[in-house]
C-alpha cells in the first residue's frame, strides 16, 4: 500500500451539490470497490480575486488514501468516470492524485500551494509544476481550471499546515459546554491549543459558539480556543477561525530562515520561506538551496 493525497476542485454551480460531496462520494468508491483505505477530508482556501473564476469560495476539497499501488491506473479510471458524471453543469472540474513518495521538490510543491492563495495561477503554472514532480493532473471538463484548485489543495495538504476539517467535528452542539478531555476523545481532534499558545488542563471547560473546527496544524487536527473572561475557554467562531487560517497563508519558514533584502521580499508576513535569501524561484513557485550550500 501506498499513501496518496487526492484533490479535486470546481465540481459544482449555484444550485447543485458541492465539491466537498463530491470528495465524500469519492472516498466511498474507494472503500466499497476495494482500493484501499481513506483519511478525513480538509478544506483549503485558494485566492478570491476577479480573474478567478469559482463557485462561492474558491476551496479545493482534499483527502489522503492508502492505496493498492497495483490499482492505482484503475482507480484514476474510476475517479475520472465519477467526476465528470457528477460533476454540474458549467463547472470546470479537476483531479489531482499525488504520492509523497514520487516527489522530486518538496519546497516548489508546497511553495505553488501557498502561493495559489496569494496570487493569480494558469493551468501552465500548474502542469509545470505537476510534470517535474510525477503528479497525476487532469482536467475533467469545460475549461478544466479546477486542476489549478486540486494542484494547489493538495500541496497545502502535504504541507501539513493549511486546510480545516470538512464539517467539523461531529458530536459538539452549538452554544453548549464541553471539557477539554472531551474534544481529545474526538477521533478528529488531536489537540486543543489557545490561541495564545497555551495547552489547556483536560478539565477546564471550553463553550462552543458554533461548529468545531480542527484546523489542520504540524500534521495534526488542532481546535483553537481563546480564554473566556468568565473562566475556562472559548471554541473560535466561524469568522475567528477563518482569520486565523488567513494568518497562515504563507509558507512558515524553518530554522534555517534569513531574512532577504528589503526589495526582494513578497509577504507582510515576515517570518515565511517566501521571504527567505535561500529560496529559488522556479516558473510560479520556489525551491530551497539551504541543503545545496
């Protein structure tokens, strides 16, 4: 068996069934038929920009799926069927399948992701990217510019730093009262951080305004809280969540980070790759030369 991480993006038009359904529908088919076993989906916000065109967001909906590696021709076959029967009409439909293991740069994947949340991207940006890095890439119908969305859903996925649980967490009612304890239970909750980077004690107590949504964080499904001035914490809402992903559309940069001339530097955010003296731009994205030095 083989980890990939799937990707689509642009299925739906106003009034039909959304992509993250769609990406539901797909990881169905490859538990039912036998191709292997999938993971939770997550929710990646791309650019919201007037030469973009998308449905209401602009998200790519993503999953990751141990597969078959002997099956994995057939499952791109069935895949493909799936979505172009599926998805609306008008929509431009596209389908990303990527293995870790078939990477040739790690840096230039992940860096065309975040960027896809910061500036305009082509199909060419795309399939430059896709060919050097032995990912599967297609285009599914009308003007296939949903392979822009998949391309980049899944290397934010891959970048273990970006994307929120499609629904949420299940079993948490809005404007109830939980412990910590209780959401470290969740099969899709690893941990709960405030936002002030603090780990709350597994008995204090934590109201939810709304859903809960784990964001996805150094690889793990993290719940944000804040303090409660009453005492104990507070889950984020709907637009606090969304905020706080919006701080993190930029490449988080490591130990090895410098900071680049002033007239080289791209991000408000200072602190990111995109800002670093050792990255290398390569058509629309960036490799790291740190390890080549």
């Amino acid at each position: 068996m083989k980890r990939y991480i799937i990707g689509i993006d642009d299925t739906d038009n106003y009034g039909s069934k959304g992509t993250g359904a769609i990406a539901g529908e797909l990881k169905k088919i490859i538990s039912d038929e036998g191709f292997g076993k999938t993971g939770f989906i997550t929710r990646h916000q791309l650019l919201i920009h007037p030469d973009i065109k998308y449905t209401s967001h602009n998200s790519s909906m993503i999953f990751t799926a141990d597969i078959d590696e002997s099956r994995i021709n057939e499952l791109e076959t069935v895949l493909e069927k799936h979505l172009k029967e599926e998805s609306a009409e008008g929509s431009d439909p596209g389908l990303c399948i990527f293995c870790p293991e078939d990477l040739k740069d790690k840096s230039e994947l992940i860096s065309f992701g975040y960027l896809a949340k910061n500036i305009v991207l082509t199909k060419e940006d795309a399939y430059r990217i896709a060919q050097r890095n032995n990912i599967y890439l297609k285009e599914l119908g009308g003007e296939g510019i949903g392979i822009i969305g998949a391309l980049a859903g899944v290397a934010l996925r891959y970048s273990g730093n970006d994307g929120e649980l499609k629904g949420g967490a299940k079993d948490f009612e809005e404007g109830e009262t939980y412990l910590i304890k209780d959401f470290l239970a969740h099969k899709n909750i690893d941990s709960v951080q405030d936002i002030d980077g603090d780990i709350p004690n597994e008995d204090d107590n934590v109201y939810v305004p709304w859903k809960v949504k784990p964001i996805l964080t150094k690889d793990k499904l993290v719940v944000f809280v804040k303090k409660n001035p009453k005492g104990g914490y507070i889950a984020l809402a709907k637009q606090e969540n969304r905020d706080l992903e919006e701080k993190r559309q930029d490449l988080t940069a490591c130990d090895e980070f410098e900071r680049d001339v002033d007239e080289e530097l791209i991000s408000s955010i200072d602190n990111t790759c995109a800002n670093c003296m050792y990255r290398r731009w390569t058509d629309k994205a960036f490799s790291c030369v740190k390890d080549r030095k």
